[in-house]
C-alpha cells in the first residue's frame, strides 16, 4: 500500500522534557534505520521516543531503561496497544485515598526542597491510589503522565538544583512558565489527552523491560536493529541525580538513604555507563553481547567520553561504522547540548563476509603428484 510505512504516524509523542531526549532529532535518525527490519531494540530508552519512532515504523519493539520511571513510559507507550484513561480513572486517582496516611513519603523528605506542603501531600496521596490499579498499563500511564507534570513545575525540568520553590516566587520566571505556579493536579489533567492520544497498537508484541541493558542483551534472540543511547560520559551522564524524585516517586523507596540538598536516594543503581573508571569496560562488553545484531545505530556527543575516535575503533572491531553528524545551532541544556557541540550517530552495518573456494589440502597435494 502506497504510503503504509507512514500509517502510524498520526499518532504523536507527547513532547518530553529530559536532557538528552532525541525528539528533535528523529527525521534526521529516521534516514539511517533500514527498513528491512522486523525487530528492533531502544536499549537505552530513556523517554521513549526513540521506541515510539520504531513503533511508529511498524517493527516489533523491544524498549529498555534501568530507571523505573522510564520503564513506566515504555510500558504505557510502547508496550500497551490500547489502554487509556477513562474519566473514572481520573476521578479515582484524585479522590481522597483510603491509604494515605500510610504515603507520606514525597511530604516528609520533599516538602519545602522541591513543592510546598499541599503539592508533596497531593502526589503522596496520588500515589496511594495507584497502588489500587490492577491493570498495569493504565497504572503506567498515570506514571509517565504525573511524572511529566513534575518536570513541566519545576524550573528546568530535573530536580538536579535546589532552586525549585525560590524560581516558583520569581515574578519574571513565572512570566516564561506559568506552570511553576500551577498546580499539579491542573498539569496532570491538561496531560491527559496528549498521552491518551498517543496509545496505538502496531500490531506487534512490543515490550518494555526495566533492566540494566548488560543483563537483558544476552538474552535476547533474533533482533535485525539494536539503537544505543547510552549517557554521554564526562557530558552529563547522572540521570539519577537529574531525575532522583521520578524515581523515588515511582519506587517509593522505604530502604534508601536520601541526601545532600536535593534528597537523592542513595546508593544508586549501578550503570556502568556514566563513570569513567567503567565506560570503555562497558561499551568492550555491550559490543560483543551484540555482535549477533546485524545493524546498530548509536547516539553519542563529541564532547563525551571515551572520544569518538576511540568509540570507532571500538565498533570497528565488529562492524563497519559511518559517522554521521549534527552541529547543534542552540543550547538545549547540559554539556553534551551546548551550541557549538555535535550531536553523533555512528550508522553500523555488517562487514562483508568473503567466501573463498579452498581447495583441501589433500586435493593440492594429488593434483601435484600428477
């Protein structure tokens, strides 16, 4: 059918705001991504828009993120073909919960660093009433919603600053962002629809997992496209500082330690990508877990470490790589976005396998003899 590559497309990502989010640059990917693939994998997915991209194009989906909150989306989005919101789920979810003395979680240790005491006290008992969801793809979408209705209150969309509640009293940032003084039940109902809307089925088994991508890649079997985006090292890699209050909110951590001036729970998930000490280590691993892929694409930044000469020579060892590359024009926050940086996609395809007609040895030697 003229056009069918194109038919999921009606249905749009709901924008994200997340440091390092490619949704600015999925027309310039979507050039690279061949089109004879069945199954595809966002390994490290982060907000999704990637494996939305790869939904869209009909593949079948396999998205993954180490952070919870992230595997929240992906389910909600990627996984989940046709479960939305209803109007009495909207109702339920903001009614008085009948658990909720037993969350006071975001109260105890956020009032006063990111909301005031009435804000903390409504996400609390929003999280008490989604412990009643049964259906996990519905439980999923109410995350990924209230946990973009923080990041839209807070200045600058990460909880990486204590300068939240100060910003929030600031007349001409209000003036630029009259959502740091909305409230968040009025944010999470202006979302709704977006994220309603953006519920398809693309008639694949799409899934979503929550897993560190060097435990879950051994696993997998008969993938033709994996999409690497891991964080930049030595740009600005530490996602879980960035994005520590999704994660507790998502977790609702009863075992953690929370710290410093922002109450980052600690210790943190190991990733093996946001440290030098273990960068190089864990891309050598990532590569050999997919040699068996035929087609790789990975999202890096020239400011990151190790250096996009030595990130070729890595890949280089099992696949044929082009280096395909975007100036960005304006900052769009952290190092690895700022005017002047370049945006990288290594473009991996298989090396040519040469077939040579040997002859045996035993062959060589009669024909000698005779």
């Amino acid at each position: 059918m003229l056009f069918e590559e194109f038919k999921y497309f009606d249905y749009q990502f709901p924008e994200p705001q997340y440091l390092g989010a490619k949704h600015t640059h999925l027309a310039w990917m979507n050039k690279f991504i061949p089109r004879s693939v069945v199954t595809a994998v966002d390994a490290f997915a982060g907000s999704q828009t990637v494996a939305f991209l790869l939904k869209q194009l009909g593949f079948q989906v396999i998205t993954n993120d180490f952070l919870s909150f992230n595997h929240q989306i992906g389910l909600a989005l990627i996984e989940n073909g046709e479960q939305k919101l209803t109007q009495a789920d909207l109702n339920f979810l903001l009614s008085i919960s009948p658990k909720k003395e037993q969350f006071r979680l975001i109260e105890q240790v956020y009032t006063d660093v990111f909301f005031e005491k009435e804000e903390a006290e409504f996400l609390d008992n929003f999280r008490a009433n989604l412990e009643f969801f049964e259906n996990p793809y519905k439980k999923a979408l109410a995350f990924a919603i209230i946990n973009r209705s923080m990041t839209r209150k807070v200045t600058m969309g990460h909880f990486g600053h204590t300068q939240a509640l100060r910003y929030a009293n600031d007349p001409a940032r209000i003036r630029r962002n009259r959502s740091l003084v909305r409230p968040l039940k009025e944010i999470f109902l202006e979302l709704v629809p977006a994220y309603n809307s953006a519920v398809f089925s693309n008639k694949k088994n799409n899934r979503s997992f929550n897993q560190n991508i060097l435990d879950l890649l051994p696993t997998m079997e008969k993938v033709d496209l994996i999409y690497f985006d891991p964080p930049y090292c030595d740009s600005h890699p530490d996602y879980q500082s960035f994005y520590h209050l999704l994660e507790t909110y998502t977790e609702y951590w009863q075992d953690k330690q929370f710290i410093n001036g922002i109450k980052r729970y600690e210790p943190q998930r190991f990733s093996g990508f946001d440290k030098k000490k273990d960068v190089a280590r864990s891309f050598e691993k990532l590569f050999e877990q997919a040699q068996e892929i035929p087609h790789w694409l990975i999202s890096y930044n020239d400011r990151s470490y190790p250096s996009v000469e030595e990130l070729t020579n890595m890949i280089s060892k099992y696949r044929n790589v082009e280096i395909e590359a975007k100036t960005y024009q304006n900052g769009r926050g952290g190092k690895g976005s700022i005017a002047g940086s370049r945006e990288i996609l290594f473009v991996c395809k298989p090396k040519p396998k040469h077939f040579v007609n040997l002859t045996s040895r035993a062959e060589i030697i009669l024909n000698e003899e005779l």
